[in-house]
C-alpha cells in the first residue's frame, strides 16, 4: 500500500520512511508529539480521517476514547504507549474499537514527531478463528530452532517462540501485541522488512540483513506464509527467520580461500612451465643437433625426457582448467549441442581413424542452456576418453545422445569397449585418478573426468558413468533446463 503525503512539507528524510510504514503497517500516522498536528497517514488510515485538518480532530478525539486521561499528556512527553484500548474516530463520526502503540522517532530524524499504528479489534469470528489458528501453532512452534513470529492482518506480533525472542533479545511476553515496526531497529531495516512483506501470493522467501540485538549486522533468511479463512480473508501471517550469518561467514571464508587457491594455482602454473619450456627445448634441440650420435639406448631416453615432459606439460594445463571451474558462473546461452560435436568430430579425426573408431551423433538433439566452451570440454573429455579405453572391441563406435528427461537435460556418450570394473566407476571421476588400473588403456592426467563432474554440477547436474566389465561403458552427464 502506497503513503500518502498529507502535509507537503514533510522532510525529504522522513519520506522513505513513511513509505515503508505504508507498506508494512495500513494504519499508520507521523503526529507532533505536543502540537497534535497529523503531519502524515497511510492510505487507508487517510480515507478515514479525510483530509489533514480533519485527521488533527479525529486523531484528538480517538485520544480522549482511550478511558485513560493521562494518554494525550503521555504522548506529548514523547513516552511510548503499547497496545491502548482506544475508539478511532472517523471523519463522518464512525467509532472503530481499536487499540494504538505509538513511540518517538529518534531525534536526528526529527525532534517533535511520534509514530503511531494503530489495531483494528477483528470481527469476532475472524478472532476466534485466528487465535485458533495461533493457538495450535504455538504448540508446534515454540520449540523450533529458528526464529518465529505469527502476526495479524494489521501486523501485530500475536505470537513469537523462544528463538525469535533470544534473536531480538527480548522476552516473548514483552513482544506480544506489538507492532511488527517495533523489532526495527534502523530506517534500512525497515525499509528491506517492508520490501519482502509486499507479495501477495500465498508464501514466499527472501533473504535480509538487519541490525541483531546487539546491533550488528545479522543476516536472516525469511519464509512468510499467509493465514486465511476458506474464502480468502486474510488472517495474518506466519514468519520464519533463520540466523545464517555464520553459514555467510563460512562462505564468504570458502570464496577467499578458493580465490587464494586459484591465485596459488595460477602461479604454480606458471612457475612449472616455465622449466618445461627449457627442458622440451633442450631436448628438441637434442634430437635435431646430436641425433646422429646417440645409440639407440640414448634415443630412448630422449623420448622418454620428452614424453615425460609433454605429459607434464598436459597436467599442468588440465590443473589449470580444474581451478578455473567454479571460479565464476557459467555463461549458460541455449547452445546446439550437434554444432559443438561435428567440431569436435572434426578436430578428432586423425584420432578416430588411427584407432578406427566411428562416432556416431545425435541427428536433432534439443538445444542445451549451458556454457558452450564448458560443453566443449565435457564432449571431449568423453570422446577423447572413449577413444583411449575402449580397448579391443568387436563394434569400435562411440554413440553420442542429447536428450531431456524429469527435469533436466541430458548427454550420454556410450562406447562398446571393455568397460570398467564397478569399484572402480566413482574413483574415475576423482582428481589424479586415470583410467589405466580399470580398463588397460593408455593413461591421461586423471583430471579429464574430475573437469566433467564439476561443470556438471555448476550446471546444477551430475555426473556418473555405467558400465558392465565386457560390455562398454555409457557416461551420463545432466544439466539444470533454463
């Protein structure tokens, strides 16, 4: 619900504060604390009272139906007066049963002016049905970890348990009829509480952070259920607040560490290839100058300097790639999965024909939403890896299949090779384990598959592999749909 201004020369400070009141609360007034004078009210609250001069008379005369003739004086002297008894007088003369809390805003925001939220007694059925309500959630409530507050329709606290108590630092008696502005305790909380209390749909979610009873920061995530009666009136709400400031330090601690990580990686990177280069170069220059004069033992420790080195070079490279992964959130784009895998068909070519191997792909695969490089390097991960393991076998093919199924998008590349033993089918996906010890081929860097899981679980996937020793092996991999 909108503010409504009714006295231009509000200050310009106090005007995001009136709005979020508006929001939070329907009945709400700003007053002179001595003068009386209506200097704002909420949209409904100024339907009732009507235009400002009126609003100063009724907002005077509901003072004088409060039966207590100190209540006028209380309020002037600025004191905060909690959940009076009170008749709201409209301005065609209505009497609406009510009760009024009212407290002083702080004096840097302004010396003379008093908030006052005022309650609506509900009807009687709507009572009896909303302290039913309250009165069976209390008893499941009161002994939950997370904080919790039912309020009513006009968003006075009619119930709060023992965690929402020690999370505000204040009895739960002592919150009991209080209007849900009071727990606030700065003019950016307020607005953040009214902001997620907006929606109208039946319950929803939000995450804030406020000013806990100490008064630093506390970040709380909010689950707030609407009450209602079968035909739609609103009764209230239920609100669950949970604490995750520590889960927030703690991921906030991972992202540094996992910075400092990518850092440390980066350079280790760095500082290894750099003696590669001179090693590989050395003994390119080898070969090249004093071939001729190396026996045949001689020529095979050179190969074996420069496969070493080629095979340093490769870990290294795939290390860093690991360390990328994670270290943003993918570029997702609907991608044409059957355009990255006639690339990669091409670019594997020479590998395909040496082993004499088909590869077989999807002719109309759905589009994925996923990040195109990272799709890149899933594919060839497991074309590559097919190619390597397969092993001796009567159909050397390797199948490729996009489809969606429950929910997500999937990709299986299923070869016809030996297979792999089933103690061996999770180690696989594990940083630095190679394939060599389940299916007897030529060994990578052990990071290809370890590179596989992680993008499939940024995607918000998985990753597996199934396979009976014999018979091949089919690699699952699932993306998130957009």
């Amino acid at each position: 619900m909108a503010a409504q201004v009714i006295a231009p020369e509000l200050e310009p400070e106090l005007r995001p504060v009136t709005r979020a009141l508006g929001q939070l609360h329907d009945l709400v007034a700003l007053v002179g604390c001595r003068s009386g004078d209506v200097r704002w009210t909420s949209d409904r609250l100024g339907e009732l009272w009507g235009g400002r001069e009126d609003a100063a008379q009724c907002w005077l005369e509901s003072l004088a139906t409060s039966g207590d003739d100190t209540l006028r004086a209380r309020i002037a002297a600025a004191e905060p007066v909690s959940n009076e008894p009170i008749h709201l007088i409209g301005a065609d003369g209505a009497r609406l049963r009510a009760r009024v809390s009212a407290a002083k805003l702080s004096p840097e925001a302004s010396g003379d002016t008093t908030i006052a939220i005022f309650r609506l007694d509900d009807r009687e059925e709507i009572a009896r049905e909303f302290y039913h309500r309250v009165e069976t959630l209390a008893e499941i409530l009161d002994g939950s970890p997370d904080g919790v507050l039912v309020v009513d329709r006009s968003r006075f606290i009619r119930f709060a348990n023992r965690a929402l108590a020690d999370m505000v630092g204040k009895a739960p008696e002592a919150l009991i009829d209080q209007p849900l502005v009071s727990l606030i305790r700065s003019r950016e909380d307020l607005e953040s509480v009214a902001g997620i209390l907006r929606p109208e749909t039946p319950s929803w979610s939000d995450e804030l952070e406020v000013r806990g009873r100490d008064g630093r920061p506390l970040a709380v995530r909010v689950h707030v259920r609407r009450l209602t009666l079968s035909d739609g009136t609103e009764l209230g709400a239920v609100i669950h607040l949970r604490d995750i400031t520590e889960s927030r330090r703690i991921e906030g601690a991972l992202a540094r560490r996992a910075e400092e990580l990518q850092h440390w990686v980066n350079a280790i990177s760095h500082d290894l290839r750099s003696p590669l280069v001179a090693v590989l170069g050395f003994a390119r220059l080898l070969r090249e100058d004093y071939a001729e004069t190396l026996d045949a033992q001689g020529l095979r420790f050179l190969q074996r300097i420069e496969e070493a080195g080629r095979t340093m070079e490769s870990l290294v490279h795939d290390l860093l790639e690991f360390a990328r992964i994670g270290g943003r959130e993918p570029r997702r784009t609907h991608v044409d999965p059957r355009e990255v895998l006639l690339q990669l068909q091409a670019e594997l070519k020479p590998r395909l024909e040496e082993a004499q191997v088909s590869l077989a792909l999807p002719e109309e695969p759905p589009l994925l939403w996923c990040d195109r490089t990272q799709l890149y390097q899933v594919l060839s991960n497991l074309v590559g890896n097919a190619i390597d393991h397969m092993g001796p076998a009567s159909e050397p093919r390797i199948d490729v299949d996009v489809f969606e199924q429950d929910g997500l998008q999937h990709l299986v590349v299923r070869d016809h090779g030996r297979g792999i033993e089933a103690d061996d089918q999770d180690r696989i996906f594990e940083i630095f384990q190679t394939g060599e010890r389940a299916t007897g081929g030529r060994g990578g860097t052990g990071i290809g598959l370890a590179v596989v899981r992680k993008i499939a679980e940024s995607h918000g996937g998985a990753a597996w592999v199934e396979s009976t020793p014999g018979a091949g092996s089919a690699f699952h991999v699932t993306f998130r749909l957009a």
